[in-house]
C-alpha cells in the first residue's frame, strides 16, 4: 500500500514538473498575433474553400497581413466588396476582378440521356465512373450524384428533379470548388460577359452523340456557320466558344440555329429553393 501510495506521489511530481517546465517554454518562446491578422480573417466569408490558393481564410489572412506580395482580392467569393475591405485595412489596392460562375457542360437529363447499365453502387459521381466510366451511355457527360452539390461551400448548387446539378448564379461566387470536385471534367467557370454557352462535352460523332443524348452537341456547325463574330469552332465533334470574341455580341444568333439546344443564353437564372 505505501509502495504504491509512493509511486502515485512520485508520478504526480513528474507531472506537475514537465507542466511547469512546459508552461515556461510556452511563455518564452509566445509569438504575439498580429490583430490585423484577424481584423482580416472576420471579414473573410469563412467558406473555407481555398480558391485564393491558401489553405483556409485563416492562412489567407496571415499571408495578405505579412507578405506585401499577396493581393488583397484573392478571396473569389468576397468578391469586389471583400477585397475594397481588406486592401482598405492592409494599404493594398485591390485590382479589378471579374465575377464567374459555375457552368455545367451537360444537358444530360433522366430524358435525354440514355442508360448504359442500372447502377446500385455508392451514390457517388467518382465511385460510379471506374464502373465503365457510370451508367449512363455518353461517357463525357454528367454522372449525375451531385458529388459537387455535396462540395459547394455556400448553397449555390442543388440536385434538380431532372438529374442534373442546379447552379444558382445569384449565389455563386466561382470559388472552383465544385469544378475541382467533379470527376468529369465538365464544370467550368465562366463570366457573365459571354451572352451564350455550350452545355455539352460529348465528343462522340454526331448520330452517335444524339442516340446517346437527345440534348446533345452534334457538331453540325450551323451554329458556326451563322456566327457573325467568328467566336464558335467545332473542336472535336463540339461546339466551343471564344469568350473574348463572343462578347461582342448583342444578338446571337447560333441560339436559335442549334437544332439540340446545346447552345444556351447565359442570362436564364435559376433560384434555389431553401428548404427550412
């Protein structure tokens, strides 16, 4: 009993020795927090995703706080109004930036799309695609699991009844995140100057794309052909748009030559429903 009353007393000692000696090193060795470091980090929309290429808006702000090289409108979802605010506390100047959007290159839907295989696998979009490439026949299109619903930071996205992620342009603040989830390849960030965009990725020959998908680019080339601008090319069996040369146009025309419907006007926004 004494024995291991001893061991218990000599045990507490050794604790409460390293407590103390740590307890020393902690205040020696303290850095102080720079408080604009979290002035900055307060305004930050703490969505955590990364596309200002720092780990978390906690790193952002230490590094555009200490380092004179990092711009103050990396935050993409801040926006204009985030940026004017850190380089307002920071004495940086914050560049112009142009707002983006997700954009899917699908119109896949549950109607559209034909079925290759009944898939009773993990609903995810990454787990399904090393299954002969997902259970839908155009293997260029959308899986349809909402792997990137699942990874937007803010609400802009939702699954719709037609099987295809809804992007909510309202909402949207382009961080990438959902672009870097998708193991497809075919959501894309987009500016809102171009008036038109291409909601498909399949690069199968015409009769072959439209069998697998009503809604299909079948790379006719009408829509190039009528484009006044030159801002369309068929690259690869699809359509693909130069946004810099599309800009310039008030009425496009390719819209109503599309005999799919491939080609859509970007000004159609949709509004999530929030669900209480």
């Amino acid at each position: 009993m004494e024995k291991a009353l001893m061991i218990i007393v000599v045990l507490v000692g050794v604790g409460l020795f390293f407590g103390i000696v740590l307890a020393l090193a902690d205040k020696k060795f303290y850095m102080a927090v720079n408080p604009l470091i979290n002035e900055v980090e307060e305004i930050l929309p703490k969505g955590q995703c990364g596309a200002c290429g720092f780990a978390g808006c906690a790193k952002y702000a230490e590094a555009v706080v200490e380092d004179p090289s990092v711009a103050p409108n990396l935050c993409v979802p801040g926006k204009a109004a985030v940026a004017a605010k850190v380089a307002e506390l920071t004495g940086k100047k914050a560049e112009a930036t142009e707002p983006k959007y997700a954009a899917l290159k699908c119109r896949g839907t549950k109607t559209a799309a034909a079925m290759a295989a009944n898939y009773e696998g993990v609903p995810d979009c990454a787990a399904a695609k090393l299954i002969q490439g997902g259970p839908k026949g155009c293997k260029f299109g959308c899986i349809g699991f909402g792997n990137c619903v699942k990874a937007c930071p803010f609400g802009a996205m939702c699954m719709g009844e037609d099987g295809l992620p809804v992007v909510d342009k309202d909402i949207c603040t382009g961080c990438g995140k959902c672009v870097s989830t998708c193991p497809q390849s075919i959501l894309t960030l987009k500016t809102f100057t171009e008036p038109v965009e291409v909601l498909c990725s399949s690069h199968d020959k015409g009769p072959a794309a439209k069998k697998l998908c009503t809604n299909a680019c079948i790379g006719c080339g009408l829509c190039m052909r009528n484009c006044s601008y030159g801002a369309i090319k068929i690259d690869n069996f699809v359509a693909v748009v130069d946004g810099t040369k599309c800009a310039q146009c008030s009425e496009p025309t390719c819209l109503s030559k599309c005999p799919t419907g491939a080609i859509q006007s970007v000004l159609s926004t949709v509004t999530i429903k929030k669900t209480a």
